[in-house]
C-alpha cells in the first residue's frame, strides 16, 4: 500500500510502487480527470501539480511523490487561481474536444501561481508542452490573458 | 465522407453487413445479411415541397414534413430544461451548441435552459439522406439545418396543442414567447414548457411544422454563443469513452502484428502472466485478418507492463517501405491512368508556349487524435453495450452485432465524447470497437466474466494504420504567351480509400474514387484541355479520410501550381485567380474579395515577410487564407494567418472562428511535420516526439471572417484545412524563390 496526499485528502493505492501516477489516479482512485495522451511527458494531456509544480503524471512513479502535495484537475474548482482559469476558459470559448484541457488548465494555472501578468514568451514556455489537436492555442492564450486580469 | 453519398441511403448499413460478412465465413454472412434485412428501417427525409403554415407571428418558410418524433430527440424536464439529443459526435467541433441552437431557434426557448446529450445509436437518428447515423464531411449542421429546426417547430407547436386542450381555446389564440405558451387576449393564460410538456409529448407529432422564414426573425442562430459543454471540460467531468467506470471492469491491451495481417504463430506469456494484476493472455483476431494477443489486467499499467514481457513469434506478409513505393508511384505517375476528366485536346500542353512541369509528394498521415483509440464493451448473454467516442455509430452497431454474434437490435452503442477524431473514429470497418469486442469475447471463452476497456497506447494508434494516403501528383501545365492556362495535364497516384469497402458502389465511379480526385475534377478555375487520370495501386496499409481527405493534397496542387502560373504571367496572385474564376464562382470571388481587404493585401508585405494566400471549396463551403511568413535558417515561421470563409448562414460565429482556426492548425501541422513512413512494412513513427504537432509557440496571429449570407449553411470542420498549406508554400515562395512541392515542407532537402 502506498500513501498519497491527493488534493489535500490522505489516500491509498495498492499498486507497484514503478506505476505512474497517471494510472493511480485514473485506474485506482477514479480520477480520471486527468488524461493520458502519450505515455511519455511529450503531451502534457496528463499534466498535475505536484507540491505546487506542474508535473507530467504519465513518468512520475507513484514512489517518486509520496509525502508530495498532489493537486488534480478535480481541486481546481475551488482553487482560487484554477477557479478563474476555468471561469476564463470559459468566458473566451476555448474547449473543442476538451480532452487536452484538463492539462492545459493545470499548466495555466501553475503559471499564473508563479507569475501575476505572464508575457507571451512565459505563456510559450508555460504551454508548449501541452499539445492540443483541435488547435485551441489563440483562445488560450486570450484566457490566460483574461484570467491574469481577473485576478487582479 | 462526400456529397455522392447522398445517393446511398440505407444501402451503407445493408453492403456494411454483407461486404464485412463476407470476408468473415458464410455463416457470419448468413446472420448479417439476414440481419441487415431486420434492421433497416425506414428511409426518412424531408420533402422539398414548400407548402406555407402561416401562424401567428411564427413567420413560416417551406414547411417540411415532420416524420422525426420530438420525443426522440428533445426532452422537457418539469424545471423547464430542455435536453436536445444530438445525432452527431462531439467531438470539439461543437455540434451540442450549435445543434441545440438550432432545435431552440424554432421551439422559441429559453436558451439558458437548454442542454444537449448524445443519442443512441438508432435508425431514427441517421443522417437525414445518407442512411447511416455518422458524423463527417463537415455535414453536421447543413444535414441537421431543415432537420432539427423542424424538430424545434414540432415540438413547439405540440406545446401549443396542449396548451389549447387544457385551456379549452383554439390554438390561433396561443402564442410562445421564450419557454412560456400564452394565450392571447381572453384570460391571457401562461404557462411554462416545463408544465405541458408531458401532456404535449403524449400527443401525435404535427403533419407539418413550419420553420421560421426570415433570418431577420432569429434570435439564436447567427449570435456568437458559447458552448454549452465548456464546464464540465474545464473541471475533469466530461466523460470520455477511456474515463467509462463499470463494476469489475478489466483493461486490456493489445499486441497487435508488426505488419499488417500479420499473425501470432508462437506465445510465451509465462513472464506476463506473472505481473501483479494480470488477469489472462490470450490470443485474439486483430484487423484485416491478422491475430494478436490481448493482455487483459487490472489496470492499464500492469496490462501495459505485461505485454512488454510477452515473447511472440510473428507470422508476417512482406511489408512494404515507403521510400521503394514513393519510387514506384513516381513511375506510374508518368502514364496516363484511369481518366476522371477528359476535355478537349490532349495535345494542348505540347503545342504550348511554355509548360510548367511539376510533380508533389505527400506521405502518408496519422489523425493522431489527443484521446488514444479505446472502447470499453460490456457482453453478456444477448445483449452487449457498448461505450465509444464513434463518427459512426450504427455502421459501429452493425459491426460490433456480427463480431459478437449478435443482432443488431441487441447492441447498444453508447457514445460519449471523443478526443478528437478527424476521421479515424469513421471506420468502415469499425477496427478498433470490432476488436474490442473480440476481445470480450475470448474473455467470454476463457471463463472471465468482465466488461472490458480496451486502450492503445499512443504508439499503438499511431502505428495503427488508417491513415490519409500517401499521394504522387504530375501535372503540364502549357501557357499560351500572356501566362494564361492553354493545356493540363494531370496524374494522381494513391491508394483508394473506399474500395473494398460498403463506401465503394457510391464513391468509385469508372474506378476512380471520388475522395482522391475532388478539388482537382471539380475545379472552379477555367483551365482548358484538362486531362486528369489516377492510377490506385494496392498496398498493404490501411487508408482512411483524414480531415478534409482528398482535399488535403489536391488543393495543394492546384492552388501552388495557379501561384506559380501567376507568376510566370507576372500577375498578382489573386488578380490573376480572379482572371480565371466565371461568374458561376462569385463565393469564390466575395471570399478571395474579403481576406483581400483583411489582410491588407495590397500594402506590401512587412520587411523579411513572404506574402502568400490560397482558396479552395470542400464540404460546400469556400475558405481562403493569406499567410505571412519568415525564413530562417531553413525553418518556417508562419506569424499571420487572415481568413475568409462563406459557409451560407453562419449559425454560430464562434465555433466558425474556432474551427477555421481549428482546421488551419491541424492543416498546418501536416505541412510542416506532419510523416508516417514504414520500412519493411513496421511504421517508423509512434509518438509525438517523431511525429510532432504545431503548439503554442507557433501558432501564429489569426483572425477569421465571415461572408454574410443567408444560404443554407455548408460545411465549416475541414474547409480551413486544405488552403493553408499551399498558402504557406506560396508565401514560402514569395520569400525565397523556393517552389516547395513535397510534403511536408523541408528546404534543407
């Protein structure tokens, strides 16, 4: 058994200690908020904030996060900055197929945590690993714009 | 996916059954013929008489007949929600929004009460002239425009009835206003939706429902409205088929033949069998004929981990490399081959002035959608239900029914949403939901009584086959003098992608397959004594639609080659467009006209910026782009893209933004990495790493503009697709010289 702290509640999965966290979240504790894409840390699909970092879940073994602050998609609703993030997604109308977003609100979100008024090039760094197929990267960057200013 | 298939109706699902069945044995054929034969239903369409209803301020236009029961696809709740059930696939291009939008126009609701889920895969929710329920040739909304707003009417003028009987008037004097039925003058009774909507959906559905006339009375279609599936994508809730959650549910992975069709012949699954969480091994019918083996586990993990430690022996076909076929199609593409178009004197390009003489490769591409394959199948005894984010659901019913020997009535297809899809979830042949379905049933045979989750890895989809073909195109241009066409001549070499397929009676015709000419044969410019012939070598790799399909490299074509032909007649690119385009193609003008204006074509290009633009029809629509790039140190930087579409009424402005932008994005990711090569028939490519998509960082400034028009609306998911590769290649050009011709692009090579 294996011990996580996952948005902020003490949790545990039976599982081999080498299994990414992806598969705990999504296969042992149901949270499949947070997606798989690649199996590689080349999507970013998977993307969670690991003491307040953003992290590819599918090359984090569970053993390398124990005693970690895990956050996932399912926390940001009530995470001030995921809140406005996800108020913002929606306010510019991002989402097409939606599966990429759960990533691209947690790397949005870890930005705009480290930095109140990101520039073009800190969102180019923040987002280019979260790979998005329908190409929502205009009305991304709009949101985070728009999050940053809601924020204050 | 094509407008012939309007010809098809109901004969898709029938040859579905039969063409499938036949490659199996002739007792499956036997079942699916006989099964095809219960399951048809009835062939629905709309009348295109235009008989006028004329009620109250309900302006009526053509009234169709209304042969959809409401019921079927709108629900009332008693806190006055309505639920549209949708037809389509969401899977980002915004049919919940924009098809729900067009159920409210005419059911006068109040928009904030509306959700939309998806339909059951049935007979009565098929596409209205194609016969099968599918999602694709960008048909979502033109194919649902007469269909769902009549739904809306129906359902309204149901409520009116009601209203009527309860308060005892005639329906003259009832009216709606927004989700409330009033009764005018007398006791001037109120009531909402909600309150009748249960006694409204007891009774028969209306003859005839007119819809509204006069675009000047929509309040909802053409608004920019958001989406109404934005929450639960932000938050992690929106369910997709890989998120499905079953009691005792086992995930499987698959082993799939390093070649295609090729077969397991020997398994050592000692060590698998012993990863924590493993469930069975066991062997499985894959694909055109292939076998593989499935590891069925716990979780994916350990599935995963075990088939890592699997050691097979392969039976294989001899496989193909893409660098000997790209050889051999280049000397096919010399000859002539089955004509498409044959006008005037073959001879024109010879006797020209001057020629042109160009030939284009394109590879072979993977949708490489951000959702993986997957499909999750629960089979029991005489029914089995299935979970997936399918393009096509009852041609997927249908499938899955034979696979498990089952009737079709007893398969129930449950579609969730999709992580993209771009024609890889359309699949005549249903591969990935057959195979799942395969699977649960060794799990059957093998005592394992479990719904199963079958999941690829992203090399597994992206090695998967399907893809859009690889293409060789050569084309003469002859020029007379002033640079004006005189001859063409032209030669495609690719796979068909409809034959051997239920697809193939209504999409090759004399041989030739509609998908791999359009965009050449229907050509809008005037370009005389044009010869086109196309040459389909079998290969053994799986071909497939790939958003925009044919579109993707015959556009390229013609409109690199109309850029160079400007050139040599030292024309400005869309004067000389303009030159050849008859007053039959004014679309193509007014759009060519606005991204003209847009994107400030006439000032000169900013300082290091090549200039390039290009339009192209598909999917009923006309869409144009002008890019601005820069070159540097070989690499392409595209910083701006203007667009202009006329895709006749624009139901939704801002998924018409979205999906243009959408469409640029994926288009310009083929074009500048987009390759999927084989040697010895294994493909070379399996993840984002070797075969890249455009991010963040290279998504250039974009802005979309709309023809105003009040048509019926035409396609708007693949438009934008075709026309931005050539336009890079024409700016790409402009700033260099360099005439690119293979793709994707490469001016190191």
């Amino acid at each position: 058994m294996i011990e996580l702290n996952i948005n902020g509640r003490a949790m545990t999965v039976d599982a081999d200690p080498s299994t990414p966290l992806l598969w705990a979240l999504r296969d042992d504790l149901g949270l499949t908020g947070t997606k798989f894409g690649c199996g590689i840390a080349a999507c970013g699909a998977c993307t969670v904030h690991v003491d307040g970092q953003p992290k590819r879940a599918c090359v984090t073994p569970v053993s390398s996060v124990v005693g970690a602050r895990i956050t996932t998609i399912e926390a940001m609703e009530t995470d001030r900055v995921g809140r406005a993030v996800q108020d913002a997604w929606i306010r510019n109308d991002v989402v097409q197929c939606g599966y990429c977003q759960s990533g691209q609100v947690m790397a949005a979100t870890a930005l705009l945590k480290d930095k109140k008024n990101p520039s073009d090039r800190d969102i180019d760094e923040a987002m280019t690993g979260i790979a998005c197929r329908c190409g929502t990267y205009a009305r991304i960057r709009a949101a985070i714009k728009d999050a940053a200013k809601s924020l204050g | 996916m094509h407008r012939l298939l309007t010809e098809a109706g109901n004969g898709i699902i029938e040859s579905l059954s039969s063409e499938r069945a036949r490659r199996l044995s002739r007792r499956d054929f036997l079942k699916a013929t006989g099964m095809a034969g219960g399951g048809l239903m009835l062939a629905i369409g709309l009348p295109a008489d235009g008989g006028r209803g004329g009620r109250l301020a309900h302006a009526q236009q053509a009234t169709a007949k209304a042969p959809y029961p409401p019921a079927a696809f709108i629900r009332i709740g008693t806190d006055d929600s309505i639920t549209v059930l949708i037809n389509k696939l969401e899977f980002g291009q915004g049919v919940f929004t924009s098809m729900a939008m067009l159920v409210a126009e005419d059911l006068d609701c109040d928009w904030s009460k509306v959700r939309a889920q998806h339909a059951p895969a049935a007979q009565v929710y098929a596409h209205p002239s194609f016969g099968i329920q599918m999602t694709g040739g960008s048909e979502s909304i033109s194919s649902s425009w007469q269909q769902y707003r009549t739904i809306g009417a129906s359902a309204r003028l149901m409520l009116i009835q009601a209203a009527a009987k309860q308060w005892g008037v005639s329906t003259e004097r009832i009216d709606t206003r927004s989700g409330m039925v009033i009764e005018i003058g007398g006791q001037k009774r109120r009531a909402s939706y909600g309150s009748l909507a249960e006694a409204a959906m007891q009774l028969p559905a209306p003859a005839r429902a007119g819809i509204k006339a006069d675009p000047k009375d929509f309040e909802i279609i053409g608004k920019p409205t958001r989406r109404i599936d934005s929450r639960e994508k932000v938050n992690g809730s929106a369910e997709f088929a890989i998120d499905k959650k079953l009691p005792g549910l086992r995930v499987a992975v698959v082993a799939r033949p390093p070649v295609f069709g090729g077969r397991m012949a020997k398994l050592d699954a000692e060590k698998a069998k012993a990863v924590k969480g493993v469930v069975a091994v066991l062997p499985v019918q894959v694909d055109r004929g292939g076998i593989g083996v499935a590891v069925i586990a716990d979780g994916y993990w350990p599935a995963k981990q075990a088939r890592d430690l699997l050691t097979i022996e392969w039976a294989l076909p001899i496989g193909i490399t893409t660098t000997e076929q790209l050889a051999q199609y280049r000397q096919l593409a010399q000859q002539p081959g089955l004509p498409a178009r044959r006008e005037g004197d073959a001879n024109a390009v010879a006797a020209a002035a001057r020629r042109i003489d160009a030939e284009f490769t394109f590879p072979y591409l993977a949708h490489a959608a951000m959702e993986p394959l997957n499909c999750v199948v629960d089979l029991q005894a005489e029914k089995m239900t299935v979970w997936c984010g399918s393009q096509f659901q009852t041609v997927d019913q249908v499938l899955a029914a034979t696979a498990a020997g089952l009737k079709q009535e007893q398969v129930e297809i449950v579609t969730t949403f999709a992580g993209g899809g771009f024609g890889r979830r359309a699949n005549p042949n249903a591969d990935y939901v057959v195979e799942a379905v395969r699977v649960a049933r060794e799990m059957k045979k093998a005592g394992i009584d479990a719904p199963v989750k079958v999941i690829w890895s992203r090399e597994d989809d992206m090695k998967g086959g399907y893809y859009r073909p690889l293409h060789v195109h050569r084309v003469s241009v002859g020029l007379d003098d002033k640079g004006m066409p005189a001859g063409w001549q032209h030669v495609i070499v690719g796979q068909s992608i409809t034959k051997g397929s239920a697809f193939e009676k209504y999409m090759v015709k004399d041989g030739v397959d509609v998908t791999m000419t359009e965009g050449v044969v229907d050509t809008p410019y005037r370009l005389p004594n044009m010869q086109l012939s196309v040459h389909h070598p079998e290969v053994n790799v799986p071909v497939l639609w790939w958003r925009s399909v044919g579109h993707t490299h015959t556009a390229f074509v013609m409109e690199t080659l109309i850029d160079e032909m400007a050139a040599a007649a030292k024309q400005d690119p869309i004067a000389y467009r303009l030159a050849l385009l008859d007053s039959k193609h004014l679309r193509h003008r007014a759009v060519l006209a606005l991204v003209r204006e847009k994107s400030g074509w006439d000032k000169s290009a900013p300082k290091g910026y090549g200039r390039g633009v290009a339009v192209h029809e598909s999917f009923g629509s006309v869409c144009a782009h002008v890019v601005e790039v820069s070159v540097d140190n070989k690499r392409i930087r595209v910083h701006r893209v203007t667009s202009a579409i006329d895709c006749g009424t624009a139901v939704n402005p801002l998924t018409i933004e979205a999906q243009v932008q959408s469409a640029m994005v994926y288009g310009l990711s083929a074009a500048l990495y987009g390759k999927i090569t084989l040697a010895n028939g294994r493909v070379e490519q399996g993840n984002f790493t070797d075969y890249p998509v455009v991010r963040i960082d290279e998504m250039p400034q974009m802005s979309v503009h709309i023809v105003p028009s009040t048509a019926a609306p035409t396609g708007v998911g693949e438009p934008g697709t075709p026309p931005i590769a050539p336009a890079v290649a024409n700016a790409v050009a402009a700033a260099t010289g360099k005439r690119l011709r293979n793709l994707p692009f490469d001016l190191a090579a």
